[in-house]
C-alpha cells in the first residue's frame, strides 16, 4: 500500500513537471550558424560611437523574444529590424546575451 501511494506521488510530479514545461515553451527559435555558434554580433555604427548587440536567425515570434530580453534586463534598450527580424540592443551585451540563450536551452 505505501508503494503504491509513492508511486502515484511520483506519477502527479512527473504529470506537473510536463505540464510545466509544455507552457513554459517560448513562442521563437533562435537557430544555431552552420559552426553550432549564437547568432548573436556586436555592430559599430556612426564611425565606432556607437555600439550595437545584433540576435540573428530568429524563427517564430521575435516580439516574445524582445518581451524576455526586457523581463530579463530592465535597462536594455531593445528595438526589431521589421524587415529582417533582427533583434537590435544598444550597447555591447554579447556574451550576456549568449550566456542567457545558452541558459534557456538554445
């Protein structure tokens, strides 16, 4: 009888931790370049004054991306090239950024 009690214990946590995880699953996929590397650059604009952090290759929603960028660095300024998708951040946030990708499983 204890047993089986464990075993529906085990049985509901796993069930919650996949619900979990189905719901938790971003709306955009940042692919990997052809060398398994981030597609995330730094830009110089204006002559080097000023410094840009670029996301590439983002499939899927990019607004849900600039919406967990802000959640997760308040102080980042983050806009959206519309025509090509690019995700554009002021200032130099590349490692960051990858290390935050690399943490949501990307």
């Amino acid at each position: 009888m204890f047993e089986e009690e464990s075993m529906l214990r085990l049985f509901k946590q796993s069930a919650n931790q996949t619900s979990k995880r189905f719901y938790s699953t971003p709306a955009y996929f940042v692919a990997r370049t052809t060398n398994k590397g981030l597609p995330v650059y730094s830009e110089y604009k204006n002559g080097g004054t000023r410094l840009l952090t670029v996301v590439r290759r983002i499939e899927g929603d990019s607004n849900a991306l600039i919406k967990d960028i802000n959640t997760d660095f308040p102080e980042a300024v983050v806009s959206l090239n519309a025509k090509t998708q690019h995700v554009i951040i002021k200032g130099h946030h590349v490692n960051e950024i990858k290390e935050w990708l690399i943490s949501k499983g990307f």
